[in-house]
C-alpha cells in the first residue's frame, strides 16, 4: 500500500519534511468531488450553487472536530495519558463522529441561510455516499480498517498498514486467533478481507441508486432517510467481517450500534415522508427557482 506518498523537501520552509499521506489527500478529494456534485444539484433545485461550497466548509469543520472528539472519547485512557498527542495527532478520524460532528453544522447553516433542511438534506444524499467512497479509499492505501483474516482470492495483506496484518497484531491487538493454516501458507503477514473496497464497492451503487432518485416526488427529506437506511445497513454488515476492539455490546461494535440507530431513523423518516399533506421536492424545487429568477430579474434593474 501506499501510506505516504511523499514527503517535502527538507529545504522548503515551515513544511519541509512533512509527509503527504494517501489517506489524507483521499479525504480532501472526497470533499471536493461532495462539493463538485452537489452543484448540478442545488443547481436543479433553484438554490445557487456556489452554496455547495459553504455545506463541504461546514462539513469540514464539523466533519473534523466530531471525527477526532468520538476518537478521543472511545480512546479515553490514552486520552488521559496523552491529551495533547490524542487531540493532536494526525490519526484518529472516526466516521461517526465525523458525520455527527458535519451534520449539526450543515443544519445550522441551512437554517441561517434559510434553505429548507429538508432540501439540503436531499441535496447532500447521493454525494454523501459517493464521499465515503473515496474517502474509504483512503483507508485502503494507508492500510486501515481491514477486516479480518481470510484465504480468499482477494484476500490482501498490509505489512505497512495502520496496524499491519501480522499474526502478533492480529492476535495481540485485537485478540483474534488466526488459523494455523493461514500462518503456514503466508507466514507471518497475514491476508484479511478488504473491507475497505467492500464498502467502496457498495457505496458507488448507493450513489447511482440514489442519483437516480434525485428528483423524487416524496416531502423533502426521504432521500437522506434513504441513505441513512442504505449507509446504516452496510456499515452493520461490514462490522462483521471487520476486526474490532470496540465491541462493548455483546458481539455488536458501537459503530454497529449506532449504523442501528441511524436505520431505525430513516425508516421511520421513509415512512412519515411518504405519507400526503407536506411540500414535495418538485413543488418545493420549482418555487426555489421561481425565487431565484425573480431576485435575478431584481439585480438586472438595478
């Protein structure tokens, strides 16, 4: 794999010997192509587009903070020890807390700048998935959040991952035995399940799915309840074949607690949204653009 992918001269002020790592630019491309998607989006919707800017700036800020507050806080002995190195070390960007930490200050701003949440949570769902795509890639090159060990044919092994696939990691780490049989064919590196690509794989599906549905006739919102279903699901599956040290609930890890709460939310939000008596997302799109042509035709005489 490829964790660094290149380090800056020693020579270059303030940030010579500084490495480049994969996973971090993979974070920085999935942000971009979040916001390069969502403009034909809001575009369709009436809402201007240069406003899928300020949603990826909110979901940076919110997206980090949360990531490295959930990280912290699952990690609170280290944390104890170490508070400064927790807070501020390159690692320990958590999924959940990321999106948790993006999706309050995506609806603060939507409710300041007076877009309809439920508009912006439609606007947000496919590149969402198409986001953690990319973003899963990262964690692919760097070598993180794989799965467990396997000899299947697509089995892929990280003697330089974070944590690599070794027999003493595997064990040691996470208190998983690894088959004897496995150690005599690979020796001490040991393949385990991409589960990165797994979810790469799903979630590009998603995004076509839910591409496809972007115009939908239901109230605003039951896009996003859509994904919430989708991406609750598969985060749950995968946390199986994952390997874990964060299974507090039984055999359940918290993430697959929390992907059960998220599918518990978008099915009641599919339901409640299908149901007549609320705006929906052509009658809602076609006033933006109503809204949008008048404020125009306002500048052109002034």
């Amino acid at each position: 794999m490829y964790p660094i992918l290149f380090t800056f001269p020693a020579w270059v002020p303030l940030i010579g010997g500084m490495p480049i790592t994969s996973f971090g630019v993979m974070m920085f491309l999935s942000f971009m192509v979040g916001g390069l998607t969502m403009r034909p989006i809001m575009r369709e919707k009436g809402i201007d587009p240069e406003r899928a800017w300020d949603v990826i700036f909110m979901a940076v800020i919110g997206g980090i903070v949360g990531g490295k507050l959930y990280y912290v806080l699952l990690n609170w002995q280290a944390t104890a020890a170490d508070p400064l190195g927790m807070i501020f070390s390159r690692g320990g960007m958590v999924w959940y807390g990321g999106f948790l930490g993006a999706t309050a200050l995506v609806v603060w701003d939507a409710r300041r700048s007076g877009v309809p949440v439920g508009m912006t949570a439609d606007v947000v769902a496919a590149p969402l998935a198409l986001c953690y795509a990319v973003g899963r890639m990262g964690c692919f090159l760097v070598g993180d959040d794989w799965g467990r060990p396997t000899d299947l044919p697509w089995g892929v092994a990280f003697p330089n991952g974070s944590p690599p696939t070794t027999v003493s990691s595997i064990e040691q780490s996470f208190g998983i035995t690894v088959d004897p049989a496995l150690v005599e064919t690979y020796g001490s590196v040991i393949p385990v399940h991409p589960t990165q690509l797994y979810e790469v794989a799903l979630s590009l599906i998603f995004f076509a799915v839910l591409w496809r549905l972007r115009n939908h006739k239901h109230r605003l919102g039951w896009l996003f309840m859509l994904w919430l279903v989708l991406a609750g699901s598969e985060r749950f599956v995968i946390e199986i074949l994952r390997v874990k040290d964060d299974r507090f609930f039984g055999p359940l890890t918290l993430a697959q607690m929390i992907s059960l709460g998220l599918v518990a939310v978008g099915v009641w939000g599919l339901a409640r949204l299908r149901s007549a008596g609320g705006p929906d997302m052509a009658r809602t799109a076609a006033s933006g653009r109503g809204a949008a042509r008048r404020k125009a035709r306002r500048r052109a005489r002034r």
